[in-house]
C-alpha cells in the first residue's frame, strides 16, 4: 500500500507539470496527455499487483 500511495504521489505531479508545460507553451497535445497518463495508471497498477 505504501508502494502504490508513493507511485500515485510521484506520477501526479509530473503528469500535471507536463500538462502545464504544454499549456503555458501553447503546444497542447491532448493524446500526448493520454498516453502518459495510461502509461503512469499501468504502472500503479502493476506497482500494486507486484
């Protein structure tokens, strides 16, 4: 449980400061987002089941 609370922790702020980044320069790529948010979800996930 301390895995997954941590992993959530850490892939929050990086997709939200990617998010920002993209906003702030005008260059938004929406599927861009959705990839690296599937991919940190994966990752929890897999954080979880291991």
């Amino acid at each position: 449980m301390v895995a997954l609370s941590a992993a959530v922790c850490g892939f929050l702020p990086i997709c939200f400061a990617a998010y920002l980044n993209g906003k702030r320069s005008d260059s938004s790529h929406p599927s861009h987002h959705l990839v690296r948010g599937a991919i940190a979800v994966l990752l929890v996930i897999g954080m979880a089941v291991w």
